[in-house]
C-alpha cells in the first residue's frame, strides 16, 4: 500500500471574530462603534490592532470580554473563542472564560489594581475565583511564582506591599501576573505601555515577548504605537471609524501598504521609522454619529474619487493572507485611475 501524503495539521484559529458589530445608543439610532468586524489569532500569534483615538479599538476589546456597559451592546456577529460562540454562552461560563481563556489588561495600571488590597491577595483572588488554589498558602505561594515569572524583583516581599507602594512599571507586571494567573490561551492588552515612559515600555514588552514564548500565549496588542507593532506583531489590523481597513503580515503592513490610511499613519513615524505615537493625516477619526457613509476615511483621503463618498469598500484580497478595503485596489477601476492627474492605483505613494 502507498504511503498517505503527509499534511501538516491545520488547526483552527483560536479565536475568530466574525462580523462583530457593537453599537451605542445616540438618540434615536444606533450608532456602530465597531462594525462588522472580523479577524483570527492562533495560538502562540500576536495580532496587533492599530488606529488613532476613537477608531474602536478598545470597544472590539471589551465586546470580546463581553464587558461592554449599557448604552453600549453587541448587536451581532459571532465571536468564535476554541470554536464555541461566546456571545451565546450563559454568562456564568463566561465568567469561566474571562482569565482561565481570555485576560485583558489595559491601559491604566492605577485604576485596573484595587488600593486597598495587597498585591499578593489581588493574584490569589484570581486564582481563588477559577478554583485553582488549595489553601490561602498555596495561593500565597502561587501568588510569589506568579511575580517572579513577570520578573518583579524580591516577589517575596512585593506580594505584602499595595499597589501605591509599587512604581508604574511594576504595577503594570502585577496586572500582567494577574492576567496570566490562570494561564489563558489569550491576552488583549489594551495599550499597555501608553501610560509608561520609553524604557519601562519596552521592558513590558519584552516581558509580553517572554511570556508569548513560555505560556504559548495569543496576544491581541492595541496600540498606537507602530515601533511595537514591528516588534512585537506577527500580523497587523488597522482600524478607522470602527472598520478593519487592511489587514497582513508586518512584513507586508511596513513593506507594501495599500490602504491609504495605513500609508498616513506610516508616513507619520517621524523619520520614516517606527517609534513613536501615531499622529495620522490631517484631521481625525470622525466621531460617533458622524461617521460618513461610503469609506468613512474618503473625507481625509489624497485619493478619493468617485464611488469613496457613497460606498462602502468591501475588503479586496491583495496579497497572501492582505486585504485591504480600498477602492483603489479594484481592478475594475484600473483604465479610470491611471489617466492624466489621477493618482493611479499603480502609482508609488
Ligand atoms: N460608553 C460610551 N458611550 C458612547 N460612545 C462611546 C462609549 N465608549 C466608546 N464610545 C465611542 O466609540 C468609539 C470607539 O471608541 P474606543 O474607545 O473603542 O476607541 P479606541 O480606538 O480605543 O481609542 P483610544 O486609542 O483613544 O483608546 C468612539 O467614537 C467613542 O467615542
Ligand atoms: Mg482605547
């Protein structure tokens, strides 16, 4: 008998966004913060969702976690976490997801640690919650592991002090050792670096590096910051007014951009390189409710023309695994854009 062709396993993603739409109630309407959302992580992958402020970065975060607060609410899609559909699981096993599935940590570490509880008991509560402690010795003890394994010196004795004992760097570890208590498949870190200065970001970084590798973790990195998405991502999704605009490899993100707002936001990297806050084009990400129909980035675009304002792009598959929802990329209006004074579709930008 022949030998059966050896596939590699293709294992299912991780987690799979389909379609997510969230909105917020604005007088009569509802007003789409996040909208038809879709993308994957697998195991062991960091996705990186990038945009300016307001684009819905953190609502996709929080709607992951189903923690969005009234007015806000999930008004579809599906939200795939080891095939089983979150947005239809009772909230008690929810409960089960958030931190033995899926943490989040975000931006904040001052506000997202309780004052008035040791650091120690912060971690042993996670760890109390999902049952996965014996004895408040034990938990203790995991509680020391856990500090150690975020590289916060003498844990021994950090584990008794407060949160205001400990610097903004550390309080940030002690969030991320909370988050990885339970040892979830999945970690949405919502700008976890923004409120740090330049050396301690890249500290946590690098801690967010090491524990990728040692747990196995999915990172799903908000930022706005392209220099961490080069080092830290495998892929990239670029979001504007609660869209996924383009969506690739870094490789491909940095090296061959197509949407023309992922070129603004690299064009904005003073020097051309990677490294600092993004301050994208002219203007601003349109606020709810002013979300123009069509491509909502048409407004500020060097390149609009005549479908932008009224139609919606859809995502044009542009690359391996790159997409990109620019009409420029369709070659059906090829023959028009490439006339005189147009910005042809094959023109270096
Ligand atoms: N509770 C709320 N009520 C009404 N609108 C909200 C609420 N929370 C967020 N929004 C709106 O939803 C949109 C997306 O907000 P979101 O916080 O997700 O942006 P972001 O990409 O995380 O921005 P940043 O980079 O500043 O954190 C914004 O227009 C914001 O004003
Ligand atoms: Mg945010």
């Amino acid at each position: 008998m022949r030998a059966q062709p050896t596939h590699p396993t293709v294992e299912p993603p991780l987690l799979e966004v389909e379609h997510l739409s969230t909105a917020f109630r604005l007088g009569q309407t509802d007003a789409l913060a996040v909208n038809h959302v879709s993308f994957e992580i697998r195991t062991g992958e960091t996705l990186a969702l990038v945009g300016e402020s307001g684009s819905g970065k953190s609502v996709t975060a929080f709607s992951i976690m189903r923690l969005v607060q009234p007015p806000g609410r999930i008004v579809g899609g599906r939200i795939l976490f080891r095939g089983r559909d979150l947005l239809a699981l009772p909230e008690r096993e929810m409960r089960t997801i958030r931190g033995a599935g899926i943490s989040l940590i975000f931006q904040e570490p001052m506000s997202a640690l309780n004052p008035v509880f040791t650091v120690g008991s912060q971690i042993a509560e996670t760890l109390q919650v999902h049952g996965r402690v014996r004895s408040r010795r034990d938990a203790r003890q995991r509680a020391i592991e856990l500090l150690a394994a975020v590289s916060v010196p003498q844990p021994e004795r950090r584990v008794d002090e407060y949160p205001h004992q400990l610097s903004g760097g550390l309080r940030q570890r002690v969030l991320i050792a909370v988050a990885i208590a339970c040892r979830p498949a999945l970690l949405i870190a919502d700008e976890p670096t923004t409120a740090l200065d330049a050396t301690i970001q890249a500290q946590i970084l690098e801690l967010l590096r090491e524990l990728k590798a040692t747990f196995n973790l999915a990172l799903l990195l908000i930022t706005h910051d392209l220099g961490v998405v080069a080092e830290t991502a495998d892929r990239v999704a670029v979001m504007y007014a609660g869209r996924i605009v383009e969506e690739a490899s870094v490789r491909e993100i940095f090296r061959h951009p197509k949407h023309p707002y992922t070129q603004g936001l690299l064009a904005s990297i003073p020097g051309g390189h990677p490294g600092s806050r993004l301050r994208a084009i002219d203007g601003g990400v349109p606020s709810l409710g002013t979300i123009p129909q069509g491509c909502a980035f048409a407004p500020r675009c060097p390149y609009r023309f005549e479908p932008c304002p009224t139609e919606v792009p859809p995502p044009y598959v542009v690359g391996v695994e790159h997409r990109a929802r620019c009409y420029l990329q369709d070659p059906a209006y090829a023959p028009a854009l490439s006339g005189p004074g147009r910005p042809g579709r094959h023109s270096k930008s």
